[in-house]
C-alpha cells in the first residue's frame, strides 16, 4: 500500500505534467465544474480567503471554474491520483467513485436546506466523508448547498409526468438520477456536465436539471425557457482534497484545511438562503417560465420513492442507511 501510494502518484503525475503542473506546498490548485458566480465559486473562493488569512498569506489557491481542469467526475479521479489538490463538483459526480454517497441524491429524501445540512455535517455525513477517503481517494472537507435541482426545457411548460413524455433530458452519469427519469416515462441522455450547455444549445437534448442559481451562472436561460419547480433532489455539492495531498501536508495546515472548509460550508449556506429568491426572480426577469407540478408533485413523488429506492438499497449500504437517515430528518420509508 505504501509503495502504490508512492509509485502510483509519481507515475500519473510526470505522465500528465503537460496538462496540470506538479502541486507545490504553498500553492494548490482547484478545480471548479461551474462558471464563476454560482454556489462553487462562492464556496471556493471563501475558502481560498480563509486558507490565506490562517496561513499568514502563505498559501493560495487559484481556482480554475468552468471544467477548465477536466469535467467534473475527471476531477475526481484526477484527485484521487494526486495530481489535482482540490474540486467542488456536485454530489452526483462523486457517486460513481464511492456509491454510498448516492444517498444524498436519492429522490426525495432531503426536502429542504436545513435537511441538507443536518444529514451531511451529522453523524451521516462524517461516514460519507470517511467512505469517500477509502472508494476514491478524496476527503471532503467543505459543502457547498446549492438548492433544489429544478426541470428545465427548452420546448414546454411541464406539470405532469405526462407533459415530460418524449423530451430528450439530459442527466448526470449518475444511475440513481438516471433511473428517476426511467421511472418517470422518459429514456434520459447521459452527459458530461461540461458538455451540457453546447448539447442544449444545439438540440441534442431539450432540457436537464440543476439548481436555479446553476441555471443562472451557467447562463442556461439564454437555451432554456422553461422550468418547474420539482424537488426530488437538493444539490450538495462537496469540496474534495486529494487524500494524498492532505496527507502530504502537516498537522497543523491539516487543521487549517479542515477549519477554513468548515467556515466555508457556514458561508455557502448564507448564500444560498440570501441569494436563491433573488436569482429565481432574475431568470424571470430575462424571459424564463416557472410553473409547478400539479398535485403538490404527488405522482412524481410517488412513481420515484416506490420504484427508486428500492433498487439502490444496496448500493447505499442497505435499506438501514435510507431509513437511519430518514429518521435522522424525522420520517420513515414508510
Ligand atoms: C451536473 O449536473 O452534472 C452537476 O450537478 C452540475 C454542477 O456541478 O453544477
């Protein structure tokens, strides 16, 4: 073990020097899957000030937004070899490296900002954290909350799981948010994040999810016109560190990262509370059209928990993980 940790790293990053230089001790490098301006952007660069506030103005981090180092679940794996110090990147894209974390987008199982923020710095998410240090190599030490990832399209308002039939929707490779839409009536189209905006641009796909202040940084509404409100996932979207890095470094800067990710966490989640009404509110202003599913998102909700869950218990840890987290928000499987 100790030999792959020095080999594998020293192999992948003189193989890759070209594209991503060697990280140096008092200058890390971040990846950032979204346009500068969203919940990434705002989370990363609090973090960027209070590294080098902690640090004596010792250290930074430049950060590289828009898939600039690779698309998102690249950054992953590119962490993971140690040659990519830090990404934010949504939930979704962590989860083919470490499944257990598919339970943060289980349809349906965070219904607001507070849950989100009780399951992931509870007791929940320190097991996540732990699980996604062994499957991928990455620590997370900082959340970004992004808000609910809500139906765009470019062809029509959408109410009802009949309206969706025959759009072409792009989703994340994320099997749990791909078979959501299988149960809903339509065959989704996989795709890399950063590839999204030039397919819906072009018609390859007539529309997708993520959150209204996504929408907005990504520029989305310029392709897009339509948006209904579904909540069957709250966006998380983690700050990784490599684990090699953060094992490279000493205690004392360790604990440096682990706080300024904390208080980073504190300040995504002001921004969204302070900033998501008012970007919903914008995207109107330039031409887009909310509407809500019918019936309180009854169908939606019932068609996605009955035929979802059931088939990631396993890859979850088990029906006992949805359920202890379930009880952690106050609510049963049931
Ligand atoms: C995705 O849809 O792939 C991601 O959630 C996008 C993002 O990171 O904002």
């Amino acid at each position: 073990k100790f030999v792959k940790s020095i080999i594998v790293p020293l192999i992948t990053s003189v193989s890759m020097i070209a594209a991503v230089p060697l990280v140096s001790a008092d200058t890390f490098k971040m990846a950032l899957g979204d346009a500068a301006g969203g919940t990434q952007w705002e989370l990363g660069q609090k973090f960027q000030t209070l590294l080098s506030e902690k640090t004596g103005g010792k250290t930074t981090v430049d950060l590289f937004p828009n898939g600039q180092l690779g698309n998102e679940q690249d950054t992953v794996n590119n962490a993971s070899m140690g040659i990519l110090d830090f990404s934010v990147l949504a939930i979704n894209n962590v989860t083919p490296f470490s499944p257990s974390v598919g339970l943060l987008t289980m349809p349906y199982v965070i219904l607001s900002p507070e849950e989100a923020k009780t399951l992931t710095q509870g007791k929940i998410g320190q097991q996540l954290v732990q699980n996604t240090i062994n499957d991928a190599g990455v620590r997370i030490v900082g959340w970004a909350y992004s808000g609910f990832r809500v139906l765009t399209n470019s062809k029509r308002p959408i109410e009802s799981l009949s309206d969706l039939k025959g759009l072409v929707i792009r989703v994340p490779r994320n099997e749990i948010m791909m078979s959501t839409y299988q149960a809903w009536g339509v065959n989704p189209t996989p795709m890399a994040w950063s590839e999204t905006f030039t397919g819906l641009q072009l018609g390859v796909v007539d529309g997708q999810d993520n959150p209204y202040i996504t929408i907005d940084a990504m520029k989305f509404n310029e392709v897009q016109k339509y948006v209904t409100n579904i909540r069957y996932i709250f966006s998380i979207e983690p700050l990784i560190i490599s684990e090699s890095v953060f094992q490279a470094q000493k205690p004392a800067m360790q604990a440096i990262i682990l706080e300024a990710g904390k208080e980073a966490t504190e300040h995504s989640y002001a921004f969204l509370l302070e900033s998501e009404d008012k970007i919903k509110k914008s995207l109107v202003a330039k031409g887009m059209v909310i509407s809500t599913p019918s019936n309180g998102e009854k169908e939606w909700i019932d068609v996605a928990t009955k035929t979802v869950w059931p088939k990631f218990y396993d890859s979850i840890g088990g029906k006992v993980k949805l359920d202890e987290a379930l009880a952690t928000l106050g609510r049963t499987t049931n």
